[in-house]
C-alpha cells in the first residue's frame, strides 16, 4: 500500500483504494466491543495524518463561526483530505453493510472474536513504543517517566475495561445517546479504548447497531451530533500532545493498548477473566492469525517508509 504521510500534491488512484481500504478496517474494529478503530489506524500509518487533519477541520468551523471565512478555507486546505475522504468513505460503507453481522458474530461467537483481537491488540502494544523517537529516550530519566506512563495508562485501561457492559437501553432518551456519542467518539480516536465497548457500558451498543442496520436516520443524525461535539472538543487536545509532546502520548497509547486486552480475554465470566478451557488451541490459533495480520502491516507500513 502507498505510504499514507507522503503528501503527493496531486490524486493518486492508488492510494485512495489503499486508504478507502484502511477505513474498512477501521470501521470493521468499531464494531468489535473491546477493539478500537484507533488501534487500526494506528498500525497502518493513517493515526497522526488522521488527528491532525481533524483538528484542522474543528478550527476551520471556530472560523466559519466567527465569519473568517478566507482563514477557515486556509484550514480546511491544510487538511490531508486524500486520506481522511477514502477512509471515512471506508468506515461508512463498512459499518452500514456489517452492522448486524457484526452484532452477531459478536454475540454468538464471542470467544472466537476476542481471540482474534486479543492476538490483534497484543501485537499492537508495541507500535507505539516504535513510535518514539530514539532522541526522546535515550536518557535513563526519559526512560523511566516514559516507562511510568505506560504502567499508569495499562492499570486504568484495565480497570476502565472491567467495568462491564451496562444493562441494554431499548429506547434510549435525546441526551442519552448525544452524550454517550459524545464520549464513544473520543474512544475511537484513542488506541486501546474501543467506542463500541464505551456504548456497551452505557448500554446503548445494541441499539446503537439496530439503528446502523435499520437505517434509523433520526437515532443516527442525534448520534453524529453527539459525537461531532465530542470530537471537537477532543481532537485538538490530542493533536496538541501528538505535536508537542509525542513521546509521552506514544507510550500512555502503548499502555492503554496493553491493559484493554481485559475486555478481549477470550475467557471471561462477567468481565472476570478466568482461566483456560480445553478450547484453547483454536483460540491460540485464531491470537497466532490475528497478530500475524498486524505484524504484516507494521511490515509493510515500515517497508513503505524506508521506501
């Protein structure tokens, strides 16, 4: 796939399938409780292109508020727009065909789905210390704040995933499914956090889908409310600490990425993780495939870089 930082200036066919193809992912990973889209985007080099055209797009609008019109035009152009259109276009068409599949797969066949993405989310644990730059940790005191940020975001991403999943709503109010959006859309900004598992505690993840799958156009224009002005309030923030203060971001992403492996433990009773069953080769098997599929991507998203 073509490198997806390298600003070309012109449309290139061949990285709009690429990146139309990312947002597939992405989308697929949201409708996982426990997976986040985040981590996808990370692993396949559209994460920090993505935030930062975002935050470009939430500026443009304080412009278009406040009728700089000419200085809103001049965010919006610095936006990465041949990544961010393929890719949203990717995780639309994706959630609205797969919604109820997922739903079900999910529900069904739960434990082969978290050993899937338990072996996806723990071979990403490490993209983000990949991430560091060597000049930002190449002291014994860099080392050890990077070191406790990442213990720090593991033990609140395990406790924050051991909150279990919420009774589900059948008709959730107005401000119920706005602030719930609100929150669930900056899970799915954060590696490790999944939004769908977010509206899974606040039970609002099965109609949520039901919604996607029924075309529930009223349910889903309240949700993007919701989760625009989350977005909004959110990204920028995120950008900033991506800009100025990467390492640390890097390595409390690598933590959160290791302590959400709770919520995709293949045995698990209430939220509980128990011990292995006689099940476990399959599930071994099926962490085995799913890692092997992130480590190709890393592989040929470094390959590309080199390139």
């Amino acid at each position: 796939m073509q490198n997806p930082r390298r600003a070309t200036g012109r449309f290139n066919p061949l990285a709009a399938v690429a990146n139309f193809v990312r947002g597939i992912l992405i989308g697929s990973a949201e409708l996982v409780p426990g997976v986040s889209g985040g981590t996808i985007a990370l692993i396949s080099g559209i994460y920090e292109p993505l935030i930062n055209s975002a935050d470009h797009v939430v500026t443009a609008i304080k412009h278009c508020v406040t009728l700089k019109f000419a200085a809103a035009w001049a965010e919006v152009r610095k936006a990465r727009w041949d990544i961010v259109v393929p890719a949203l276009l990717g995780m639309v068409v994706v959630v609205a065909a797969m919604a109820g599949v997922m739903r079900v797969f999910v529900e069904d066949t739960p434990q082969l789905a978290h050993a899937l993405f338990f072996g996806m989310v723990l071979a990403s644990v490490v993209v983000p210390v990949m991430e560091i730059r060597p000049e930002d940790r190449h002291t014994g005191a860099q080392k050890g704040i990077l070191a406790g940020l990442f213990a720090v975001a593991a033990v609140a991403a395990f406790f924050l995933t051991g909150l279990g999943a919420g009774s589900v709503i059948e008709n959730p109010p107005a401000w119920m499914i706005f602030g719930s959006a609100a929150i669930a859309i900056c899970a799915l900004v954060l590696p490790g956090i999944s939004g769908s598992f977010m509206l899974k505690i606040f039970g609002l993840y099965v109609p949520t889908m039901a919604a996607v799958a029924d075309r529930n156009f009223g349910y889903l224009a309240l949700f993007a409310a919701g989760a625009a002005v989350g977005l909004g309030l959110f990204v920028k923030g995120l950008n900033w600490l991506l800009e100025n203060r990467h390492a640390a971001t890097m390595a409390i992403m690598s933590g959160l990425l290791l302590g959400s492996l709770r919520a995709v433990w293949p045995w698990a009773a209430d939220g509980t993780p128990l011990a292995p069953n006689v099940s476990w080769p399959v599930l071994l098997g099926l962490a085995l495939a799913g890692a092997a599929v992130v480590a190709g991507v890393v592989w040929a998203d470094r390959r590309l870089q080199r390139r």
